[in-house]
C-alpha cells in the first residue's frame, strides 16, 4: 500500500458501511481511497490516486476516480513483475 491511502470502514457521505477486503498479494497506488464494502481482489493493482468505490476483480488492474478495469493481468505478466533476479 502507497503512501497517504485512506481506508474506509463508514462513509460519512453516503452513510454506506461495511468491511473492506484486501485479498492476498494486492497493491493499492499511493493517494488512493478505498470505499466501504469494497474488496479488493487477489494479484489486483489500483494506481495512484483512484477512487475505489466498487469490487476490483482477481488479476486485474484498475485506475482512476470513480475507479475502472483497465487490464487483465495474465499469469506471464505477473510472473515477470515479481522476478527478483533484475
């Protein structure tokens, strides 16, 4: 996780509430915000400065405010990203 994300349990806004989910082995971009009730899916990587409002699948990538799919991630993707022999 970035720096100065901000994690949301209750949304005094909205008066939406509900837990957060951070699945295995996922990245939250730096200045990023997380919704309540949302999760955030295994491999998932959100870019800075997102607004997450809704579920971010497995494997994928997600940008932006409100946030969006942009990219799946496939297994060679992943593989390369994570190579620590570079």
């Amino acid at each position: 996780m970035g720096s100065h994300c901000a994690i949301y349990s209750v949304s005094t806004i909205d008066n939406k509430e509900g837990q957060v989910r951070l699945r295995k082995n996922c990245k939250i971009g730096s200045h990023s915000v997380v919704m309540p009730g949302v999760t955030v899916g295994e491999n998932a990587v959100v870019g800075a400065m997102s607004f997450v409002n809704r579920d971010i699948p497995d494997n994928c990538v997600a940008v932006g405010v409100p946030v969006k799919v942009i990219k799946k991630i496939q297994s060679a993707d992943y593989a390369d990203s994570t190579d620590s022999n570079d």
